[in-house]
C-alpha cells in the first residue's frame, strides 16, 4: 500500500491551537504522526531580561489565556519561595479558590471542544453554557474573565468577602447540577463512547515512560496529581486524584468529568476554611538564588525554573508546560489510528499550544 | 450505554429562555466587579509621575510641567497597578469596557 502524507493544521476547523502534524497514512490508518510546532513562539521567557520581577508576573499570566490564573501563581511562588516571603494564609486560600475556578472553566472548555470534534453540536453548546456561569464567578471576583490578574508578588489584590462567597456558594450548586446533567451525557451516551472507548489506548507503563502528566496520565492508571505536593492551601484540603485505569479516550474524558466534581468539592473546603487576615505582605529588595516551582494546571504538571542574581530583572526563566510533557504520548496514539480519529484523540491530550511555544 | 441521553436536557432549554443575548441590540451589562476601561480624575491629581512609572507596559505619560496626563487605550490591559500606586486616588477602573480606541493616539487629559 502506498503511502500519503496528509497535513493537519497548523489550522484546523476541530483545533483552536496551531499545532501542526504530517500524518503519514496508509489507506486510511495511520502509521506515523510527524508534529512540527513552533507557530507562535513569543519569546516571553528571554523577556525576564527587559522587565522587573514584580512586572513579569503579568507576563507570566499571559503565557497562556486558559490557566492563565495557575502561570502567575506558579511564577509569584517561586518568587516568594526565593525572597522567603511570609505569605498570609488568607492569600493561599484565595489563591486555591481561584487555581481550581480555573480548573473549573477549563474542563468545561475542553467539554465543549471534545463534544464539537465528535459532531455533537448541542452538547458542545450546553458545556459552554456552563462554562459562562463559572466565568462571571470569576469576572465579579477577580474583574478578568480569563486573565485574573489578581495573583502578585507577595499575596493577592483582591479579597472575596463573605456576602459574596455565600453567593458564589449558591451559584456553585447551580453549577454543579448543570454539570450532572452534562457529565451524563458524556459519560453513559453511546453516540459518545462509540467514538472514545477503546480508541488512543495508553497503557500505565507507556504513560509513565513517556513522561506524560495530568489527567492524561490520571486516565492510564497513575495516581500522581502535584496538587499532592501540598503548594497553596492543598496541604490543609482532603482529596485524591481522579483515576481511570483504561488509558483510553473516553478514560481521559471520564477523569476530566471526575475533576469538574472534584474541584466543586474543593473550593467548598476552602470556603470552609478561609481564614481571616492580610490578603497580602509588603515586598522589598530584589530576589537572589535559584527555584523550580511545580504546579497542577488543568492540563498537568507546570514546571518553572527560576535563577535570580539579587537585580531587579531575574537572570533566567523557564518553563516546562503540560502540553510539552503529553506531546511525546500523543504522537504514540496516534500511530496505527483511522484518519477519523485523529481530531479526537489530539484533543484528549488538551493540547495548548500558546503555552508550549511561550 | 444510554440513548437519547440529552433528551430531557434539549426539552428544558426548548422550553426556556435563551441564555444568550440579541447583542448589539442588547447591550451586555458590565459586570460589577470587572476591570473595565482605567478613568481619570484630572481634579485631585498632583501629577508625581508614579503611575506612568508603575505601568508594566508603558501606557501612561505624565507631563509634570504641563500638568498634563496621557493615556495610550491601546497599550493598557486594564491590570489596575496604577490604580493601587495612585496616592491621590485619581485613578479607577470602570466596569464598563468603554469606548473601542480607533487612533493610535494617546488621549491627554
């Protein structure tokens, strides 16, 4: 059988990242998935060199327009880590509450992303619908709708006070029975499963050796989540990572579902919690030493590298983004799919380009 | 394996009201809380030039012999930094997202 080499993307009507990939196929199989990105490189991390520390945390926050809230609050810890800075415990709730806001709207985002690439239309515009009411939570708090800009060096700007926390609780078990009622859908439907169960199956051994994070590598089998490592308020919060043990695409879907309820359960638990106090310590002199921060945004692990020399602008600045650390187990599934699957098996990864380019 | 599973879903939402608008005939109201387009109080303002310094990209200009205020609409992302550093508190930001900037121009105040 001879072979073709069909282009997919950098634009494509199914992706809303320019992800580029020459997928070699024979018939209508696919045999081998070559990627080439690189589309929007914005050499955000040689920027640390034109501005300060304090400025650079809205550089951060841009390194990404969907867990935009989780890159700054990555950089401000490596930051305060750095400078020792006492940080009020009222910032690090703060700071969990909206991290898994955050997490909230973005499953709901790749809900209704997921539900598009298979064609089910309506169900795409219920998960967005709900996706809405968690983005004017998150508007009326933190005054962005994707980049909050509330994350600083040193705490937060702004407070949640407790009239509008009862609010955002009530509107939370709004948002909570909408999301049944859509989980549902994906999880039991067969016009669903038909396209997710068995297809882009990552075994725990493959996930583990190919370096895969998040709720790719959650969905194989492995329980690792760095929310465990207890950064922000985690370590005060009761949870365990969500868990599938297929490794296929309706697992990856189905961990993501567990999420949603998971981080609801969350932000209850901090609200419990929040403790009074300062929302923020006052910042003086400039960082001197070396920190590798790692997080749990939406899609995995984020790893900042941060070397500072005692000026006010840090020496060097890196980042190793989820979609980087999942792209090697993608291109693994992707070998010996249908061309049909393609779509569908490069969303599970919920792969984010802008991130992994920087 | 269920079937027609977005039935009841579909039924209820054919019977509500839409969630979206008929924007622009409808105006989106602002959120309170959002940050919106930066205003600026030309009264109580001493022009000590912090904000401009403040401003992480270089949106503002003062004029501190001119008593003269500047703002580049198109460079500002409304992060409300000049607003916590203004001792006067001359600056706020609106939760209206203002008018859309057509010039490249900054607008003096």
């Amino acid at each position: 059988m001879a072979r073709t080499i069909i282009p997919f993307g950098p634009q494509h009507p199914v992706l809303p990242e320019p992800v580029h990939l020459d997928l070699v196929v024979e018939d209508e199989k696919v045999v081998e998935a070559r990627p080439s990105i690189g589309f929007i490189h914005r050499g955000l991390e040689k920027l640390v060199e034109k501005k300060d520390y304090q400025e650079f945390t809205y550089i951060a926050e841009r390194i990404c327009g969907i867990c935009s809230f989780i890159h700054g609050q990555t950089y401000c810890q490596a930051v305060e880590t750095i400078m020792n800075l006492p940080v009020p415990p009222r910032a690090h709730y703060l700071r969990t509450i909206w991290g898994e806001f955050s997490r909230l709207h973005s499953h709901l985002l790749w809900l209704g992303l997921m539900a598009d690439a298979l064609g089910f239309e309506s169900l795409f515009m219920h998960s967005w619908r709900v996706r809405e009411r968690v983005l004017k939570i998150i508007e009326a708090t933190t005054g962005g709708r994707v980049i909050f800009g509330t994350c600083k060096v040193g705490g937060v700007r702004r407070d949640i006070g407790p009239e509008a926390a009862a609010d955002i609780l009530k509107e939370l078990d709004g948002i909570e029975s909408d999301m049944r009622e859509i989980t549902r859908v994906f999880l039991k439907d067969r016009s669903v499963k038909d396209r997710m169960c068995g297809v882009g199956v990552l075994t725990k051994e493959e996930a583990y050796e190919l370096g895969c994070v998040g709720p790719t590598l959650r969905a194989s089998g492995v329980s690792q989540d760095m929310r465990q490592l207890g950064y922000a308020a985690f370590h005060e919060l009761r949870f365990e990572p969500v868990t599938r043990t297929d490794g296929d695409s309706y697992a990856r879907c189905a961990v993501r579902c567990g999420e949603l309820f998971q981080s609801v359960d969350l932000i209850r638990q901090a609200f419990a919690r929040l403790p009074g106090g300062d929302i923020a310590v006052k910042v003086t002199g400039n960082p001197n030493g070396e920190h590798i921060a790692r997080t749990e945004q939406p899609r995995g692990e984020v790893v900042y590298h941060l070397k500072a020399n005692g000026t006010k602008n840090l020496q060097r600045f890196r980042v190793r983004t989820p979609t980087f650390a999942n792209l090697p187990a993608l291109l693994k599934v992707l070998q010996g799919c249908e061309l049909a699957d393609v779509p569908v098996l490069v969303l599970t990864i919920d792969p984010c380009i802008s991130c992994t380019e920087r | 394996m269920g079937y027609f599973t977005l039935t009841r879903l579909a039924l209820k939402w054919a019977l509500s009201k839409p969630v979206t608008t008929r924007y622009p005939f409808e105006p989106r109201q602002p959120v309170p809380g959002s940050r919106g387009e930066l205003a600026f109080t030309k009264e109580s303002c001493v022009y000590c030039n912090i904000c401009a310094k403040k401003c992480p990209t270089g949106a503002l200009v003062v004029n501190r012999a001119g008593k003269r205020w500047a703002i580049d609409r198109l460079l500002c992302i409304q992060c409300g930094c000049c607003v916590e550093s203004c001792p006067k508190k001359s600056l706020s930001l609106t939760p209206s997202h203002g008018t859309i900037a057509i010039t490249k121009d900054r607008e003096w105040f």
